[in-house]
C-alpha cells in the first residue's frame, strides 16, 4: 500500500497541542518494560550494574520513581546505558556521554531552554 501524506496538517503541531498530557497512567508500563529490558541486558552481557543516573548538563532533576539503574560495560572501550524512572511515569535513558532521551517524548524533563519543565 503505498504511503499518502495527510495534508490536513501542514508544518509541526501548534504549541497547545503538546501544553498537557492526558492519561499518563498509559504510559506506566514502560517501567516493568525498562526493567525487563536491563535485567537482560544484564544477563546477556559483561556489564557492571550501579543504582545511578548521571543527570547530564541542563537537565533539571526529578525525584525518581525507583532507583535508576546503570549498565557499565566491561569493555572499556564501550559506552554505558543509564535509565531513569520518573513519577510522570516515564523513562530517562542516556546511552554514553551525549545522548539522552526520554520515553514518552512527552515526559516531564526538558533540557534548559528547550520547552515547558511543569508538564
């Protein structure tokens, strides 16, 4: 089936479309999910487990709903993975030293400057 673009909707959504959240109870679990997830990663690979999350430079600190969990390789060579979990409920994951992200996209952290920080 080929794809058909809606024209309806032309450029970004308005900025009111994204100024609240409903239901964020839908979203609850993505933390049974994460955890899942870090328990296989876990067993699968060589890797160092920590109850840490480095909150990377502009982020603003949450008060998480379980502790945060980081992988560390035991390669050095290899980057480690970091999740945390917010009350939103949502998840923070940071992957090396520069990515960082939050699922749902719609979370309630924001990098300085860059959208609402009271979702």
């Amino acid at each position: 089936m080929p794809f058909r673009r809606d024209h309806r909707h032309r450029g970004p959504p308005p900025p009111e479309a994204y100024g609240r959240v409903t239901n964020p109870e839908r979203f609850r679990p993505l933390h049974r999910y994460a955890v899942a997830l870090l328990d296989r990663l876990r067993t699968d690979y060589a890797v160092d487990v920590t109850a840490a999350f480095v909150f990377p430079y502009g982020m603003q600190p949450f008060t998480p709903a379980r502790p945060p969990v980081t992988l560390t390789p035991k390669d050095p060579g290899a980057a480690p993975v970091a999740v945390a979990f917010t009350t939103f409920p949502s998840v923070v994951v940071r992957c090396g030293r520069w990515l960082v992200e939050s699922f749902p996209a719609c979370g309630p952290w924001e990098p300085a400057g860059r959208g609402p920080s009271n979702w």
